[in-house]
C-alpha cells in the first residue's frame, strides 16, 4: 500500500462568521503501489483540500496520512520537506513554472534543492521524455499551455517520486491539448509504476484511471 488515509476531519472558519464549515468528515482511503484513483465531485466538496492533506501542504484537524508507511503528520516541518520533496510529486493546473528560468532549469529545480548529481542531464532526459528536448533553452512565456504543462510533469517526474498528486491538471487546457497532455501523462506513470491521485472535473480525463471515488 503507497497511500493511506484514515479518519481525516477538516473544518473551516467561514469569514466573519462564527459558523464552521465541514469539508472533510471521516474521510477513508487507501492507494496500491502503481495504482490510478480519479477524485471527482462538485465545487467546494474539498477535492482541493484533500489532495493538500494528502502532500503534507495543509494538516487535518484529525487523522493520519501514511505514505510508503510514513505517518507524514508524525514528522517535524523540515524532516516533512525532505520527505515530500522526495518521494511526493504534486502537478497543479496553473503549472507554477518559474517564468524567469528556463524550461531545464524549471525541470532541474528540484534536483538541485536535493543537491541530486547531474541535474542538468536528467532534467534534459525528462524533457525529452515528454517531448519537449527541442525546448529545453525557452522561457515559460514562450510555451504554449500544453507545453508549460507538460514541463511541470517532467519536473515532478525527474524526481522519480512514489506518488503523484494532480490537481485539475487539464483545467486550463483546450480538450486536444488536455487529452494529448493526459496521453503522455498516463503512459509516464505505467512505465515508472508511479501511484496517481487526480483531482479532476473532466470526465474523460477520470475515465483514464482505476479507480474513481466522488465526494
């Protein structure tokens, strides 16, 4: 078992007002190693919050995470960081590329945070990968959507991480540039047996996966 979730509560203050919000009650899963789960449900049932929780970015009020059977919320802020960094690999749909760096030094980032060896050839191995080598030297605002977005996959995937958090990957994606996207994504994940958690509104993106759970 990559992922387990037991017990997550998770309320919030509505502003200016007394009154709490339940966003999380109970909420139970678990995740194979290698295994694709799609989460769907409306705006506001707490997809975004879960898929926060589940990569140690926001604590629950109650309950545990464990990834490769690390309780994460047992960890110190720091020994959380190390962890995250390398076993967790989030993808969001605004794609937080550096628009200052280059799409390699985007992908090679990371790397260098771990002080990882030969981060510029394994940021270029990622790229090409995911069909990008050709624009390796190109600043974000020279990219298309899909191709930002296909950079910030290949800088989660050089990390080799067990786990991938997606959350509305597709979200500012036309459906060619979403659906060619997902393709490459997908078959990236079954070569390396990495373990998906998809956030997703897009029905055909959520077909792709095992699994679906609605909230």
């Amino acid at each position: 078992m990559i992922l387990t979730a037991k017990g997550l509560y998770k309320s919030y203050q509505e502003s200016g007002d007394a009154k709490k919000v339940d966003v999380l009650k109970d909420f139970q899963m678990e995740l194979d190693k290698g295994q694709t789960l799609a989460i769907m449900g409306p705006s506001g049932c707490g997809k975004s919050t879960l898929i926060s929780i589940l990569g140690g970015l926001d604590r629950p009020d109650q309950g545990r995470v464990e990834i490769a059977g690390q309780n994460i919320y047992e960890l110190s802020t720091n020994d959380l960081t190390d962890f995250r960094a390398k076993n967790i690999g989030i993808v969001f749909q605004q794609f937080h590329l550096l628009p200052h760096l280059k799409a390699v030094d985007n992908v090679r980032l990371p790397l260098d945070l771990q002080g990882i060896d030969q981060a510029k050839e394994r940021a270029l191995q990622a790229l090409d990968s995911v069909g990008l080598a050709d624009r390796a030297n190109h600043f974000p605002h020279q990219m298309s959507r899909g191709e930002c977005q296909r950079t910030a996959i290949a800088r989660v995937l050089v990390m080799q991480p067990q786990l991938i958090l997606a959350d509305e990957p597709t979200g500012s994606l036309d459906r060619k540039t979403a659906d060619e996207v997902m393709d490459l994504f997908f078959n990236k994940l079954k070569e390396s047996h990495i373990s998906l958690v998809l956030v997703t509104h897009d029905e055909e993106v959520a077909r792709l996966c095992e699994r679906r759970l609605d909230l």
